[in-house]
C-alpha cells in the first residue's frame, strides 16, 4: 500500500512538468490569495509592534477620568503637583518625583506622500519628560534648549512629513519654531511626534497653565495599584491611571478592527474563491489523465494510493503557491513605512509594515488547507472512475 | 437562437467544472462588490460632500476652535448665503467605548445647510429646535443603543465636562434617517446652547466653535471667497483656513492615506487572479474541442455562427457567476452596511460602480471565448480535425 502511493505520487509530481501551465494557474491562484492575506494582516501587525514598543510596563499614564485618550483629556497644572507627589512614584538620584506633565496637540502640517495636510502630534514637555522617556535619544542635530521656540521631531515624523530636517523654521499661526534634532524612541508611537518646551506652547494654544497627562516612572513594578488607589481616591483629583501598555494598546482599537475587519472580509472571500480554482485546476489535471489513471487502476492499484496523490499533488502545488505569494508579500511590504490617522488620538501615527515568521507560517498552513479541500473533490472522482470506460476516453 | 440546445448541452458535458468555474467567477465578483465598499468608505464620502457649502476652520488647527463673533463677519462676506457653526463634542453612552460622532450645533441653520442630509419629520424638527436640551440621533445610533424619541438619555463627554461631573441629560426630539446613499446615520447632534451654559467662562473656550459652514451662491466663486475670509482674519490670534467641504473631507480621507489604497490594489489584483484561472479554464473547455468545432464546419456552420455560439457558451458562464455575484454583494453590502459598526459610516457598493461590474462581466465571456475561438478558425479543417 506504502509503496503504492509513494509510487503513484511520484508519477504525478514528476509529470507536472508536462502539465506545466494548468498546474502554474493554480500556483498563481493561491499565492495570490497568500500574499493578500499577508499583506492585508501585516498592516494590523505594524500597528501593532508600534503600539507594543511604546508600552513600557513601569510607566504608568494619567489622565483625567471618562477620557480614553491624551487628546481630550486635561489636567490643570495644581493637579499635576498633587499627582508628583502620589506614593508609588520613583525617584531620581536628588530624590525628585520622575513625572512628567505634558500637553498634547496637534498642527496642521503637510504629509510628503500627498502634499495634503494632516494632523501631526505636537507635544509640549518639561526636562523631566527625558528622565521618564528614559529610551529616547537625541539621532541628529541636538536636544531642545527649554525657553526657546524649538522642536524635536521623531525619526518617523521626519520621514512622513514635509520639511521636518534639523535646521529648518516652522510657522504655525503665530508662533515660529526651529526644528533641532531628530529623535529615536525605539520604535515607539512617540516617533510620530514633535516635541517642544511646554512652557512656550501653552499660550500659544491658549492652555494658561494646564496640561492633559502625567507620565510617571513606578518605584518598582508592584507599586502601580497602589499609586492608583492612592490617586483615584484622592477628592482634589478626577484622575484615571493606566500602565503604558494598556493605554497604548486601547489606543489603535479602532483602527485593528477596521484593519482586522476588512482583512477577514477578504481573506475568507479570496480563499474561498482560492478553493475554487484549484478545484478547477486540479479537476483538469486529473480530467486529463484519466486514461493514465485508469491504467493504473488496471495495473492493480488501490483507488486510495490514487486518492492520496492527487491530493500530494495539489498540497505542492499549494504549498509552492503559498512560498511564492509569501515571498512577495515579505519583499513588498515588510518594512514599508507609511503613516496614517488614528482615530482615537485625532492624529497622524506612522508604522512600518510587519511581516512577521507567524504571519507566513499562518498563510502557508491556510495555503495548504486550500490546496487539500481543493483537491479532494477531483481526487474522489479519479479514484471513482470506471476502469472499463475511462480507458476508452479520449 | 436555434442551436440553443447545443450550447446547453456543451456546458453540461463537464457539469462539476461548469459549476465550479461559475463558482470562482462568483466569488470574484463578490470581492469586486467588497473593493467598491472599501473604496467608499476610504474616500469618507467624499463623493457627497456639498459642492456649494465652504469651512472655515482655525489655521494652526481644528482643535482650536474660532470666536463665535466671527459668524456676523461671515454673513458679511458678499455670495454667502447662510452660515451655521458645530463643536466637537466626542460624547460616548453609558461606557467610553461607545462613541459616536457628537456634535453640537445651532439646530435651525444647521438643518437649514444639511437639508438633504438629515430627513426627520417637520414635527419633530420643531420640537428640536424648541428645546434647549434636545438632540436628534441617526438611525444606526438610535438601533444600536435602542433610543426612543422622547426618551431622557444621559451622555458623557470626552472633551467637555461638566462642573458636576456628570452627563448631560438630552431628551430625544427626533430620529432621523437620509436618502442618501453612504451618508453618516450614526450621528448625535445637539443644541450649543446646553453646552456653552456648562463650559466656565474663565477657560476661554466659551462662545467659540471649531468650525463653521457656510453655502455661497455661486459655487465656481469659492476660491475667491476663501480668499477673501482667510485675508479677512489674517494676523489676528484667530488665523482661519477656508475651502470647500468636499477638500476638507478629501484632505481627510487622504490622512487616513496609503492604507485604504493598498487594500484596493491587493483586493484588485486577488480578483485579477481569480478571473485569470476561471478564464484560462473556460478557454480551455472549448480548446480541447477544437475538432469538435471544425466537425460543426464541415457541416456547413459559417465561422460567425460558430464564434457567436461559443461567444454564447462562455458569456452564460461569466452572466451567471458574475451576475449572481453582484446582486449578491450588492444586497448584502446594502442590508448589513458597515461591517466595522459605526466607524466606516461610509462602507456601501456604489450605483455607478454596479455599471461597471457588468462589464467587466460582460468582457470576461467575451475574452475567454473568443481567444480559443478565433484559434479555431484559423486552423484548416483537416488540420482541426486531426488534433485530439
């Protein structure tokens, strides 16, 4: 029986080659549903690295209670100072709370793509914001001096928008700002930001003393429920907090399901129509050789050998077709940097498209999975042929 | 249409592959119905945006809202015609995740420049703008969180809050649904009034709008107008930024960018492929009768009656996967809507692109018939004949 099927299958594979352009449909076929799929998804998985490298456990984010994001959120400035000084909170060498209050806006500044103009985050800051955004560091140009009109942008933002290189003047509104230096943040969303002297943008967004977060560094990783009770029971304080990952993974929800939605809309119709077509596929290549089939079957073998390869079969043409769409889908997308609006914050936030190990393996097992129920259906119909008529057939 | 009968029986003599391919062509055309949504919904309706009505925002950006003095100074402007003013409001029911699009509003104006948008009884209009705490719904919003009219519903505010830290308390004065095809039915609009009486006259942000419309006479005079607003407003701490609503809501869609474009061209090019192997499969179904096709000339069939009739065979197949395709997505792209609720308001199969589908139909029978047929005919009949 082993060597029945090894047998048979190896006749199949080796004559693909002389069905080389219906067996080729089929290759296209799914690695075409493959590299749709891939693609589509690593969208949501760009997002979703960007969002994971801005979440550091130990942070913890406060805002005002009822609002689910930095945008409407608010703070005046006495309730920052009574935030600074919750238990819970780390120190720094001089014994300093390391928070930090800061103000989150956004300007309308051109994107390079489409010369069309978009939200871009703006964030005003104190000193005390690099002691808690301890990853970020100064790539290009230098830091900003406190006092002055000056702006940081992240490496993303400088990439995604107009004429975000060091050296450059910015006019919005009234104000004029010096760009400086280009920031790195690991990865994190911070890279699609500006960043500036708090102090200078609050009256030029008329925000007289008030911010809308405060960042805070945990004294250890157990402390958080403790700076929260501590904060929330607080009658001076309206206040929610949120380590940094649950935040920031709240913060692109809309956009993962639009994303997730709309990419499993059309993976289950692409597949679908995917399984059709190797159907068709496969059904031709097995009508063609019939008679081959039939001898076979008249030489003695057993209709499940016959079966099993004709399913070997379109399990490699599947499986080649899904190497292939995945290939292209990883030199096509991975890395492909873009930005776009979230929704929730009301700005730009950029990423870089992510075609992970997992993402692959998961296409390549939907691919499989095609070619198999693909080519069942014709696989049965040759193990069911009649001998004697089959024979005669053209 | 006497040889009918034969072009029935070729479709039947591979019934499994007949079906199938039928099968494939109609999952393609279902994508097709799928891509013109997403389409829709990525270019946020652009496509309904009012051709006479212009915005004025703040110049640095939205989230500045302008002076409410600035609206006597509009009216002002000579082509305008009429003006009203909104808020952002970002309110959510009940839980923050339950968002939907809030505005606050002058009830009278603002239905007076949307008159198409919003459809709702005259009766209930009126009772709206009677009431200073009243609000109208959009159909979706109303099913969603089961919102009677008349019914007292409490509704947080992300932005705004109150000084008592609670909801405001809207009465619903009306529910109101739109003609228009993809138009927003999730939205919660109020009275200004209601709010403004909650915002502490210290923050400065009372009397103050985030952005006002205003419909002009003449809609070729709107760069001129622009113009002349921005020049109007220049150098004061309220910079302005005019332009149509329809760049304004192009000017958004495009922040939303690449993304909405890339799973076009993907879904695009799945669909190509699908066609690709349904079409390469009808082909081959009349190749592989070649010699049947050159019997049928030695009979004494003309060639044009042997094109037409395989053109016949082909073109059913793609007509009726195809077709069922359309109507299908179609149907179930209008009864569900958006498939994300609430966040692509937009998400519907446009009309036009219905037109288009049909032709792409119609060129796939055509094109996967008359390749093997034209081949056909250009064989001579003893050389068809000998082929197997």
């Amino acid at each position: 029986m082993l060597s029945q099927i090894i047998a048979v299958t190896g006749v199949n594979i080796r004559s693909i080659r002389a069905r080389l352009g219906s067996s080729s449909v089929a290759v296209v076929g799914i690695a075409g549903v493959v590299l749709v799929f891939v693609a589509v998804l690593s969208i949501a998985e760009g997002v979703n690295n960007t969002m994971k490298a801005s979440g550091d456990p130990n942070t913890v984010l406060i805002l005002r209670a009822g609002s689910d994001t930095e945008m409407t959120s608010g703070l005046a400035g006495d309730q920052t100072r009574i935030i600074q000084d919750a238990p819970g909170i780390a120190r720094d060498g001089s014994g300093n709370p390391m928070t930090s209050p800061e103000l989150f806006v956004v300007v309308d500044h051109p994107l390079k793509r489409s010369g069309s103009p978009a939200n871009v985050p703006l964030r005003g800051v104190t000193p005390e914001a690099f002691k808690v955004h301890d990853h970020l560091k100064i790539v290009e140009g230098r830091n900003l001096e406190f006092g002055k009109n000056e702006i940081i942008a992240g490496r993303a933002a400088s990439r995604q928008f107009v004429g975000l290189s060091v050296g450059t003047t910015l006019k919005w509104g009234e104000s004029t700002w010096t760009l400086v230096g280009i920031f790195d943040d690991g990865g994190s969303v911070s890279e699609s930001e500006l960043w500036c002297d708090v102090k200078v943008l609050q009256p030029a967004y008329r925000r007289g003393n008030s911010y809308q977060s405060v960042y805070a560094k945990l004294a250890a990783p157990g402390t958080f429920q403790q700076l929260k009770d501590s904060l929330t029971s607080n009658p001076q304080l309206t206040v929610s907090a949120m380590r940094a990952p649950d935040y920031y993974g709240s913060q692109t929800e809309t956009l993962q399901t639009i994303i997730r939605t709309i990419g499993g809309i059309i993976a289950i119709l692409m597949g679908v129509g995917a399984v059709f077509g190797a159907v068709i596929t496969m059904y031709t290549a097995v009508a063609s050789r019939t008679r081959e089939i039939a001898t076979l079957r008249a030489l003695g073998f057993g209709s499940i050998p016959v079966v099993l390869s004709v399913l070997a079969e379109a399990a490699l043409l599947a499986i080649i077709g899904g190497v292939i769409g995945g290939a292209i889908a990883w030199a096509a997308f991975d890395g492909y940097e873009t930005a776009t609006m979230n929704f929730q914050s009301f700005s730009q936030i950029a990423f870089a498209f992510a075609v992970t190990p997992k993402l692959l393996l998961t296409a390549l097992f939907y691919a499989l999975l095609m070619g198999l129920v693909g080519g069942m259906l014709p696989a049965i119909r040759a193990a069911r042929l009649p001998v004697v008529t089959a024979l005669r057939e053209l | 249409m006497r040889f009918l009968p034969i072009v029935w029986r070729n479709l039947l003599r591979r019934k499994f592959r007949t079906v199938f391919t039928i099968g494939a062509i109609f999952f393609a055309f279902m994508l097709y119905g799928v891509l013109m949504a997403i389409r829709a919904a990525f270019s946020m309706g652009v496509d309904m945006a009012g051709q006479g009505r212009l915005m004025v925002i703040d110049k640095v950006s939205i989230i500045n809202p302008l002076p409410a003095s600035y609206e006597s100074q509009l009216k002002t402007v000579e082509g305008v015609t009429d003006t009203t003013h909104a808020n952002w409001f970002g309110g959510y029911y009940q839980d923050v995740r339950n968002q939907f699009a809030t505005f606050a509003v002058d009830p009278e104006s603002w239905l007076r420049v949307y008159s198409k948008e919003y459809d709702l009884p005259e009766a209930q209009k009126k009772t709206w703008y009677a009431d200073r705490t009243g609000a109208i719904v959009g159909i979706d919003t109303a099913k969603k969180y089961g919102f009677k009219v008349g019914q007292h519903v409490p509704i947080n505010g992300t932005i705004y809050r109150r000084p008592d830290g609670g909801p405001w308390e809207f009465t619903i004065d009306g529910i109101y649904d739109s003609k228009m095809k993809g138009s927003d039915k999730t939205q919660f609009v109020f009275n200004y009034q209601f709010l403004r009486e909650t915002i502490p006259e210290r923050s400065g942000f009372r009397d103050r709008y985030n952005w006002y419309v205003f419909t002009i006479a003449d809609p070729d005079k709107a760069p001129q107008i622009a113009a002349k607003i921005d020049a109007m407003f220049a150098n004061s701490p309220s910079e302005t930024k005019t332009n149509t609503e329809k760049a304004f809501v192009s000017d958004w869609a495009k922040q939303v960018g690449d993304i909405g474009r890339i799973m076009m061209w993907i879904v695009g090019m799945a669909m190509f492929t699908i066609l690709l192997v349904s079409g390469n499969t009808m082909a081959q179904a009349i190749r592989e009768r070649t010699n049947e096709l050159a019997v049928l000339k030695t009979l004494g069939f003309s060639e044009g009656r042997i094109l037409s009739m395989v053109l016949l065979e082909s073109t059913l197949i793609a007509a009726v996967g195809g077709g069922l395709g359309l109507i299908l997505s179609y149907v179930f792209i209008t009864a569900t809507g958006d498939p994300t609720h609430g966040m692509l308001p937009a998400f519907y199969f446009p009309t036009p692109a219905l037109a288009v589908g049909v032709l792409l139909v119609a060129a796939l029978g055509m094109a996967s018939g008359f390749l093997p047929a034209w081949q056909a005919s250009r064989l001579r009949i003893v050389d068809a004949l000998r082929r197997n």
